[in-house]
C-alpha cells in the first residue's frame, strides 16, 4: 500500500512540473512568432546579472551573452546574412560557440552546427550538405579547414573567431581567412530591432545537426526554432530550477549537448558549466569545482566514468539528477550506486525524429513512456527481408506486449513540434523516413530505425538499430545485447558488433570491433570464449574479434560501423589483429590463411 501511494505521489509531481512547462511549448509553436532570440532576449532582460555560462575559470552573464549576440547580429546584418541563409560554425565548445548562433539566429539566419573532428572529404561533405556561403572557424579547428587545400568547397567566405584559451591558435595567420574578431569589433551591443526577424516562424529552421554516421554519411537534419523551444523538457521535468547549474562536457554540435542542455538552462534561468570535450579523469572534478547539480550524459559516457579507477571527487558532488540516453540495464545501477545519483532521467529520442519518451519514475533499464502530443506505435518488422510485415489488408501489423518491433511516430501538424518530421537538407534521405498506409490509406509515419519493445505497464526499451540486427542460423541477433555481454568484461573498454558475409552461407555472421582498456588485463581468448558461452546462445556469439589499438568515434563515442563491416575479417584489408572462435578448442585464435582457405573450402564451420 505504501508503495502504491509513493508512485501516486511521484505521478502528482511530475504533473504538476508538466502544467507548468507545457504550455510553452504552445506559445513557441511552429506557426508561432516567437523564436530561439527571443528567448535570448528575454533571460537577459530578466535576470541580466545572473551567470548564464562558466567556463576554464571565466563566467559570462546572460546580459554579457546578449550582448555579444547582438555584435554578432549586427555583422551579419551588414553583410546582408538573414532569413534563408545558412553559415557553417566550425568550433569546439566554448562561450563564443554559443554567442554566434545566438547572434545569427536573431536576423533568422541557420547555422550548420559542423563536427568539429571533421577533416578532409568528410568537412568538405558536411559544408556541402549545408549549402552554407560563409564558415565562422574557431582558431582551434584551423588545421581541419587546411586540410581541405586541394579540395575546398569553392565560394565559401572564412572567418576564424579567436580563442581565449588558444593563443597559437589566434595568432596563427591562414591565406585567405579572414579574422572574425576584427571584423565584429565595433559593432552594436543593442538588441537589432524585431522587424529584422518579422517574418521569421518557429517552423523555420534555426539550425542544420548532423546526424553521427555511424552507418553511413552523416545527414543534415532541419532543427527548427519550436524543436529548440522544447529542447530542454527533460531536465525541466526533472524539476530544474534557477538555482541548478548543468554540467555539459558533450559537443555543443549534437542536440544532446547545444539544445537539450543550453535550452533547459535558458528555460529555467539556470547556469551551464561547460567543458571543451569529456574526460573521464576530470569529470568529477569538475562537477564538484564548478558546483553543477545536474549533467546530460550518453550511454558511452557513463562506461568510461564506470571504468575509470576510483577518485575522491566522485562522492563530493552536489548532483540532484542526470538526464540523457543510452544508460544500458547492465550498468544502469551499478553507475547510479558507485556515484551516488539520486534521480536519472533516460529519454529516447533523435534529432530528426517526432518521437520523445522519458523515463522518470526510476524504471531501471526502460527509455519511459511517450510524451504528451506525440502519437507512437510499435510494429513488426522482418529483419531477415529488411521490410514491414504487412496483412491482407496492406496494412503494418502492430507489435504486441514484450514483442520487439519499429518504433515509428505519426506525422502531424499542430499547434506544437510534437509530432512534426522537418526532415533533411536531402529529399531523398527525408522520404526514406516516411512510412505510408500504415494503419489507414494515406497516412504518413516516421520510421525510427530503432527496435523497441513495450511491456504490460507501457513502459519502452530499446533492443536494437535496424541495420545493426542481423539474421544468422535463421535467428535475429541484436547487436546491443552482445555488445552488452562483451563489455561486461574487465579487458574490454570499447566495442561495435556487426554482421559480416561469409561465403556459402546465408544470413551474416557476428563479429566484433574490440579496443582494450589502457592498464587492463591482457586479452585471453580461452577466458573470453568462456564468458560469451555462458552468457550467449550459440547463434549470438560471434565469430570473428578485431582488436583496435585506436578506434575512430563519432562526437557521442560510438564506433563507426560502416568502415568496419566493409572490411570484414580480411587480412588484406585490416591491419589489425583477427581473432576466430573456435569451438573444437574452446578458444579465439587468430585467423591465419589457412584459416581462411578452411573456411572457403566450407571445412570450418562457423
């Protein structure tokens, strides 16, 4: 009985925090006048003294904030930059980060918020996807833009923005790159008249975010300002306050970190304490020096902090909650004990999709139930065929309890983002995410790309990406649940599991992208094949193990699967170690040429 009127108790809560920021979500709709600046605008006019940043030691007033968006404004003003104009932002975390897209946002311009690990081909396809004129570069991430010597996009106009914290850097002289810093000095510190955004909408688009590449290209998704508008409603729901100040170590270019955390703060009136990239050596540290009481995190994040040793900052903090994805069920509550954590918030959502759950009632292991406004549905798809299942009718079929399906989101218009697709730069990537005559002729879904299962209590779980999933021995593999097993061990500190070709059979058989944790123990392949015996069925283990001495991440610290499952486990095409499993032996040994023709001429199996 008692525990009953808890969970009565906690549902009344989190009622009342909805009332209390939902609506706004209304008044910052898409077909609304309000936007991104506005709210700028508003923060400082409210509490212009109040600390909106802290960073390496320096804190910046959300009146200094405002202020510095409106040099930047006014530039772009006079370089005839505004509504329908993209400009790439090329730049590690810091203050200025966010003071230039506030800036260009407030004469309606969109920013192509760039990877700030891209070099090369991959830079030179992100500014290309943006269609952008003008790059703003941080001192920082000059070398990546002279990496694009013989290749550069051609009529793009560069500016480097100084960094405080990088003298080398600003000093540095590039040909043909102009210096921001001079060109913005000068400039009015007032806010630009309103007109100048008049017909500006909350449809519109106030960034490009990239989605991570993990399987292909990355695509620019259309981020609108009513998306930014709600960007923050999970740390809100929490019960963020003014008084709060959120940790964020996550790239300012994902929406994890440039909206969901830099929004809830405007919302609130709170204080972000930001970093330049993730350490888990310093990341309690600075949660206690910088006083934060709350942080975002990803999955991956919170299994470095799991596997680094024991520190005395990790029981000094002030922590109230943490809000983000991807805490898996296997290290969920050894990550909230070890550090102390009262409250963890898991969402599911993306940047491009028009489906949001949140998880606050401590479900361990569950992304939570849908949000308000957003109709979802789970359905079933045949991995093998890699398409919907569909019945007489023509009609998808819906999953039920405990039955793992396609997450998929109802396109709609309305008065709220919930439920709008904005889509990509791309026509074509955006119709690949519209699903039609799902349930009825002519209706319109967007398709995850993600395997859910839901349970007798409504609660969602994440099992898998489609694409990751494969079919070996006529049964599905979830790479998520193998890549969980892998990771349990103690040698182990990062790994991607995918499917690969073998000749003569169907299907495709696992392999794994393995990186060992610096100072672990060593590699035993008698001991791992043991470990993934027991905790695997035969169909699930996988096959083949590549050892990486470093492994190329995306900005959230994923494995990049695409360049992995090309490769395969061909000597002439990867250079690092290959390991087989075994069974006669009970052993990964490495794969020899021997090993190879044995497995042509169909003498091993598999």
């Amino acid at each position: 009985m008692r525990a009953r009127w808890a969970r009565i108790a906690l549902r009344l809560r989190l009622l009342g925090r909805a009332l209390r920021w939902m609506p706004g979500l209304i008044l910052w709709g898409p077909g609304s006048r309000r936007t991104a600046a506005d709210l700028i605008e508003r923060c400082a006019a409210r509490h212009p003294e109040r600390t909106f940043v802290r960073f390496e030691g320096r804190n910046r007033s959300y009146a200094a904030y405002n202020a510095a968006a409106n040099r930047v404004a006014h530039w772009a003003l006079e370089r005839g930059i505004g509504k329908g104009q993209v400009v790439a932002l090329l730049m590690e975390n810091r203050p200025e980060y966010l003071e230039l897209w506030a800036g260009l946002a407030k004469v309606g311009a969109t920013t192509a918020l760039i990877n700030n690990s891209l070099s090369g081909p991959a830079l030179v396809h992100a500014l290309e996807e943006a269609g952008c004129k003008t790059l703003l570069l941080g001192a920082e991430c000059i070398e990546a833009w002279e990496s694009l010597e013989p290749v550069r996009p051609a009529g793009v106009n560069v500016f480097v923005v100084g960094d405080p914290g990088n003298a080398a850097g600003a000093a540095r002289q590039t040909p043909g790159v102009g210096s921001f810093d001079a060109e913005v000095e000068g400039y009015s510190d007032k806010n630009p008249m309103a007109s100048v955004r008049g017909d500006l909408r909350g449809a519109d688009a106030l960034f490009y975010i990239y989605t991570s590449g993990t399987t292909g290209l990355p695509k620019a998704a259309r981020f609108s300002h009513a998306r930014f508008a709600g960007g923050g409603i999970f740390s809100l729901l929490s019960g963020m306050t003014r008084r709060d100040v959120m940790y964020c170590s996550l790239p300012l270019y994902h929406t994890v970190g440039g909206v969901m955390c830099v929004n809830a703060v405007l919302r609130a009136g709170a204080t972000l304490a930001l970093r330049r990239r993730f350490s888990a050596s310093h990341f309690w540290q600075d949660v206690v020096e910088m006083e934060a009481t709350a942080f975002q995190y990803i999955g991956e994040m919170c299994r470095y902090l799991l596997a680094a040793p024991p520190g005395p900052w990790e029981k000094r903090h002030r922590v109230r909650f943490c809000v983000g994805n991807g805490l898996r069920p296997d290290i969920w509550e050894s990550f909230q004990q070890r550090f102390d954590i009262p409250h963890i918030s898991e969402f599911y959502g993306a940047t491009e999709s028009n489906v949001a759950m949140i998880n606050l009632e401590d479900h361990m292991g569950s992304v939570g139930r849908p949000m308000p406004g957003t109709r979802v549905a789970l359905i079933r798809y045949n991995v093998a065929r890699e398409e919907h299942v569909r019945d007489a009718d023509g009609h998808c079929v819906p999953c039920a309890n405990d039955e793992s399906g396609e997450l998929i989101g109802e396109i709609r218009e309305g008065r709220t983002a919930a439920g709008r697709f904005e889509g990509y730069t791309s026509k074509k990537a955006t119709e690949k995410k519209v699903l039609h005559d799902v349930f009825r002729p002519g209706d319109r879904w967007f398709r995850t790309g993600d395997l859910l299962r839901r349970d007798a209590l409504g609660f969602y779980y994440f099992v898998d990406r489609i694409g990751d999933t494969f079919r070996w021995r006529g049964e599905n593999v979830s790479t998520q649940e193998v890549a969980e097993v892998l990771t349990r061990r103690p040698e182990i500190e990062l790994c991607a599991v995918y499917g690969v070709e073998v000749p003569g059979c169907d299907g495709r058989v696992g392999m794994a992208a393995l990186v060992l944790r610096d100072g672990g123990p060593a590699f035993d392949g008698s001991a791992l094949y043991a470990h993934v015996a027991e905790a695997l069925p035969p169909y699930a283990q996988p096959a083949f193990l590549r050892f990486q001495s470093e492994a190329e991440l995306t900005g959230t610290f994923k494995l990049r699967k695409v360049e992995l499952q090309a490769q395969g486990f061909d000597p002439d095409r990867v250079n690092d170690p290959l390991y087989y499993r075994d069974t006669a032996a009970g052993c990964f040994k490495p794969v020899t040429s021997n090993v190879l023709a044995a497995l042509h001429r169909g003498d091993l199996k598999l």
